[in-house]
C-alpha cells in the first residue's frame, strides 16, 4: 500500500510541476496569472472591427481595474463609452460604469478573448491586440 500511495504523490506532484498549454501555435501557458493577463483589446462588433479599443490598467485588491477606451465606443449600438472598470467575477469580464452599473458582461471564448453576454445585441468580442 505504501508503495502505491508514494506513487500516486510523485505522479501528481509531477503533475502540478507541468505548465498547461493552448492549442494556439505560440503555445502559451493557459493558466495566467495576474501579471500576465493582456492589457489591450480590440473590439470587434457583429464581425467587424469597430474603431474602439480598451486597455486594462492596473488592478486594486479587489481585482477591479481602471479601463481607457480609444477610438469610437459610443456608436449607435454600444453603450461602451460609459465604462470606466473592468471586474473579472467567476470566468465573466464586467465593463462597469462609474456610478457601478453593469454596461457590458463578457465571457471568454475561443478564437477570441470574450465575446458579450451582455448586451445581447450586439454581438461583441474583445481581441487581444
């Protein structure tokens, strides 16, 4: 019995020591850590660039970071020109306005970063630049 459980703690010890990786051809770690999440977006909506893109500034302890948006985020579809923070709560990204209000939720995805939850419409997807 000792044998087989000194076995099992080095098999996953061996485990934990193993980085995990994409399937992206740069082959980057998937789990990322704090430091090493990417700080600019494009946004592209329904498909098309739109002309507006984000940067993640920074993080307080509570993982609410300050958010600098360029080029056109207020067009007549998006209501991103009012987002001030990003929060990232259980595997969502919130864009929140400065009185709090939630302007758009996202999710990450594949083949891009996130895509919208919210609004519904329309569809959205923040790209790492």
């Amino acid at each position: 019995m000792k044998p087989a459980l000194a076995a099992f703690a080095a098999t996953a010890l061996a485990a934990l020591a193993l980085p995990a990786f994409d399937s992206q051809e740069n082959a980057e770690p998937a789990l990322a850590t704090a430091g090493s999440v990417p700080a600019h977006y494009r946004l592209d909506v329904a498909g098309r660039r739109s002309g507006c893109t984000l940067a993640r500034r920074g993080a307080d302890v509570s993982g609410r970071a300050e958010v600098a948006l360029e080029g056109d985020c207020r067009g007549p579809a998006l209501s991103l020109g009012t987002a001030r923070y990003w929060r990232e709560q259980e595997g969502t990204v919130l864009l929140e306005a400065a009185d709090g209000r939630i302007v758009a939720e996202f999710f990450a995805a594949d083949g891009v970063a996130y895509e919208s939850l919210r609004p519904a419409r329309p569809l959205m997807a923040l790209v790492v630049q």
